[in-house]
C-alpha cells in the first residue's frame, strides 16, 4: 500500500478508536490492532505503532478529563503506581507461560465483570481515599498486569475502577492519564526494536487525537448510569469476542 493511502487509512481507523478512547477510555487498541491487520498492515509494526500512538492519545483524552474534572490526582497516583510495576511484572511472566492462559483469565474477568457491572442497579460511591486506597491499588494492577503479559489494560483498567464503585466519569477521566504511564515503557521498547510504522502512526494520530478529544468532551454529556451501561455493554463485548477467538 501507498504510503498516502496507509495513512488514509490509519486516519479512519484512528478516528474511531480515538472517539471510543475519549469517551469511554477504552477501545484504541481493541478497535484499531484487529482492523489495520484484517487490512493487511504487518502486524508486529501494528502493535508496536498503536501501542506507542495510544501514549499520545491518553495523553489528549486525559487532559481533556482532567479540565472537565473528570480525575482524581490520588486516585492515577495509585493506578499508575502498581499498574507500572504489575506491567513489569506481567510482561516476564508472559516469558513463561502460553498466551492462551492470559487470554482466558482476561476474557472470564471481562465477561464476569460486565456482566456485574450490567446488573448493579444501584450503589453508593466508594471513597478513593482513606483505608480503601489498598484496593485502588490493586485496580491498577490488574490491568497494569494484563497490559505487560497481553498488550491491552484498557478495558480491564476501568473495569476494575467500576467494580470498586468509582463514578463512571471519573473512572474514565482517572484511567486515562495512569494508562499513559503504563504504556510508556513498553511504547519506548518497540521503538528501540523498531517495530513501528510512521505512515501508519501519522494517520492514527493525526485523526484520532482530535477524535479523542471530542469523544472526551463528549462524555460529560452523558448520563452516568447511562455512561456505566455504555461501558459495562462494551466490556462484556470484547470478554465474549476474545474468548470466541481462543476457542
């Protein structure tokens, strides 16, 4: 493919991964990995490209968040915290064991949690700070986990501040700048190992920060128990479609 063409085409991809990552602070790399390679783009250069256009994108989605009052500073210091170390963690145990194993626990975890989430009615909303920060900490390292031994924490990141009972918002607007820092180092590793595409990173940054940051700005529109279904609908999407693929 052209180079003008790949970037066209990364262009629209990244438009609707952008919009997807803004407004539900997941969906960049579940969105834009499977559809640049059904479209032929190699795919070691495809996930080391949108692993390193994400940063940029969490980056604009989470500045958008953070105006709107979307974010708790204690609340990305816990998430960033143990998601960078569970991120170290996880990409050494993916050293020495199957990947089909990390697929399967994360695809039960994102079918069971959205299904959770799909069903709570009510509920009043957990305090970030005091003796619950213990379990704010353990929400970023389970997606902090996932994201060095599969590659994607997005979905499992705000699914686990959900859980915790975080309002959808701020869940979104909190997830977004911690995700920045756990993706950055192993961004910086596929640059060193070259595994990277500019053509196919300029088209998705190009259309997908300013998507992100509609998307971001979008979210504040919605409702929140609207927002949480929203979420909870997609997560329980991406469980049933990733558990489809290793079966």
């Amino acid at each position: 493919m052209e180079p003008f063409d790949t970037i066209v085409t990364s262009a629209i991809v990244g438009a609707a991964s952008g919009f997807s990552l803004g407004l539900t602070g997941m969906g960049w790399g579940s969105i834009s990995v499977p559809l640049l390679i059904l479209l032929g783009f190699d795919h070691s250069a495809v996930i080391g490209t949108v692993l390193t256009s994400n940063v940029l994108a969490s980056a604009a989605g989470g500045a958008v968040h953070w105006r709107n009052k979307n974010s708790d500073r204690h609340l990305i210091f816990l998430l960033t915290l143990s998601g960078v170390m569970l991120a170290i963690l996880g990409a050494l145990f993916s050293l020495s064991v199957k990947p089909r194993l990390v697929s399967i626990i994360l695809s039960i975890y994102l079918l069971v949690g959205g299904i959770g989430v799909l069903l709570s009615r009510s509920y009043s909303v957990m305090e970030v700070r005091g003796k619950n920060s213990i379990r704010f900490f353990a929400a970023g390292a389970v997606p902090g986990f996932f994201e060095g031994a599969y590659g994607s924490g997005g979905p499992a990141g705000v699914l686990s501040l959900l859980l915790l009972r975080v309002h959808a918002h701020r869940a979104v607007g909190s997830w977004l700048p911690a995700s920045l820092m756990i993706q950055l180092a192993p961004s910086i590793l596929y640059l060193a190992t070259f595994n990277f595409d500019w053509t196919i990173f300029l088209g998705l940054i190009g259309a997908g920060i300013p998507a992100t940051i509609i998307g971001s700005r979008f979210t504040k529109k919605i409702p929140e128990k609207v927002l949480r279904f929203l979420i909870g609908l997609i997560i329980f999407l991406l469980g049933v479609r990733l558990l489809v693929r290793i079966v």
